[in-house]
C-alpha cells in the first residue's frame, strides 16, 4: 500500500471533533503539502534546466495523469497559453479516460497499459518532447506505461509524485517527489498530495517559462490582454516598463497590439511594424529586442 493511502491514528474519529478543531486540522495539513513540496527544491531546478533545453529547440509539454493528478496536469497545460501566449499544440494535458474524464470519473481508466502510449505514438513523440507523468500513488499504470514509451523514444520524462517507495520516482529521468504521507481522509489525495503536486507543476512550469525568457522583469509580458482586466493590466504592465503615462502606454498597446511591441515601441521610439521586426530578429524575447 502507497503512502498516500494509509490513514493517520491522528485522524481517527475526526467526525466527532468540532467545526473549529477540524477547520484548523484541515489548514494545517495543508501547509504541510506545501512543505512537502519544498524538499524536492533540487530537482526542481533540475526540471526547469532540462526542460528549458528541450523546449528550446522547439519542443513540446505533455501532461500524462488520471483522477485528481491528471486533473490538475490539464489545469497546468491549459493556463500557459493564455498567460504565456505559449502555443496551445506545445502544451498537451492525456487524461487516463480522455477528455471527459476531466469532467466525470471513468472508472477504470487509469489501469491502461496501451492507452497513454498510443496516445504518445499518435502525437509523433520526439526528443524535444518533455512528458511529466503525475501520480500521487506512484503506481498508476497509464502513467508509469505512457513514461516508459516516452523514455524509449528520447523524450525527456519527468515525474511528480507523493510516494518515494513506488515505481514512478525511478521511472522518470527526474523525479519531483514530496511525501506527504497520509492523508486526513485515508487516501483522499486530493488533499495533501494534490496541493503538493499543484505546488510543483506551477513552480515548474512558470520555471521554465522564466528561463525561455518569457518573463520580464517579473512581468508577464507574453500575456494576451483577451478581457477587460487583463486589458487593465497590460496598459499598466506597458506603463510601468517604459515610464509612460497609462494613456500613452494604452495608445502604444491599441496600435502595437501586444505589450511586447508596446514597449519596444515607447522604449525605442518606433512604430509598431519596427518594433516587430525588431522582436523577431530577437526570437520574440523582450529583454533581448531591448538590448539589441
């Protein structure tokens, strides 16, 4: 039995503690995750060195999971695009089940040998691939399946999982492992070990896209302004950069259309079609068209 699935004596008979006994309790377990997650720092940096190299040459984030783990890997995938403006084909989430597992539980699902494989082989896996197999038991067959498929054809594997004791911590290139042991409900990983991992697969995706340079100066300057808030925040994000009023900021932003021409536009006072070009003689980074 996996870690994860054990129950704590602690716990038992928590049905009969009092509300405010059982908020503190479930807080507390909480925070635990967190530093949970803290202990795998060194592999970590590893991951984002490693990743930042494949994804560098062209290469793509694929997402293997089932249940809670797969859920929170499809969560990951899918908020790079909008605030990274990372292209939606190089972050792909599998989910044990499909799509609509993401939804509703399929049961069974998870048990598949050949499903994450085929679905590797059907994506046309390559080296540049990076492919992160989430699993808090550490044994769940699609994942350890889809990894061993990825290992063999050069991808780099990744995995992120909450037993140090199972298969999945040796079957990556890289483990990022945070034990964090039983949970207050036995085996209800939703808990401790999907915080741990949400802690993880955020760390290590913003990582990533910090070292590609996406970031600049702490600013999400690859972000797509697609509502009014956003909008907002891009005006203030351009104002900020360049020293500009919000009004100038947000003209330069209507007629650049991103906050990256925005900036180089008010920075180095051209017109948007040189700040363009100035971008993609620099592979779109901000901080390098600046210093051109």
């Amino acid at each position: 039995m996996s870690s994860t699935e054990q129950a704590a004596a602690r716990f038992a008979g928590i049905e009969d503690w009092s509300s405010d006994d059982l908020a503190s309790a479930l807080l507390e377990t909480q925070l635990a995750a967190v530093a949970a997650a803290g202990a795998a720092k060194g592999a970590l940096a590893q991951a984002i060195d490693a990743c930042a190299e494949r994804l560098g040459r062209g290469g793509r984030l694929i997402y293997l999971g089932a249940g809670t783990s797969g859920r929170l890997a499809a969560l990951d995938a899918a908020e790079l695009p909008p605030t990274f403006d990372w292209p939606y084909e190089r972050a792909v989430a599998l989910m044990a089940g499909g799509a609509g597992a993401l939804i509703k539980a399929v049961e069974g699902a998870e048990d598949s040998l050949t499903e994450a494989p085929e679905a590797l082989a059907t994506l046309g896996l390559a080296p540049e691939d990076v492919v992160i197999g989430v699993a808090a038991s550490g044994r769940t067959p699609f994942v350890l399946a889809g990894l061993a498929f990825a290992r063999n054809q050069g991808a780099l594997t990744l995995a992120i999982t909450n037993a140090p004791e199972a298969a999945l911590a040796t079957a990556a290139e890289i483990a990022l492992v945070a034990e964090t042991g039983a949970e207050i409900i036995a085996g209800s990983t939703r808990m401790k070990a999907g915080t741990a991992q949400k802690v993880l697969l955020n760390c290590l995706s913003t990582g990533v896209m910090i070292r590609l340079g996406y970031v600049y100066r702490g600013r999400m300057v690859e972000m797509r302004p697609t509502n009014v808030k956003l909008h907002a925040r891009a005006v203030a994000m351009v104002a900020e950069l360049t020293g500009e009023s919000r009004e100038v900021a947000a003209r330069a932003l209507e007629t650049g259309g991103t906050i990256k021409r925005a900036v180089v536009m008010l920075t180095l006072g051209m017109d948007a079609a040189a700040a363009e070009e100035r971008l993609q003689e620099s592979g779109g980074l901000l901080a390098r068209a600046l210093k051109a």
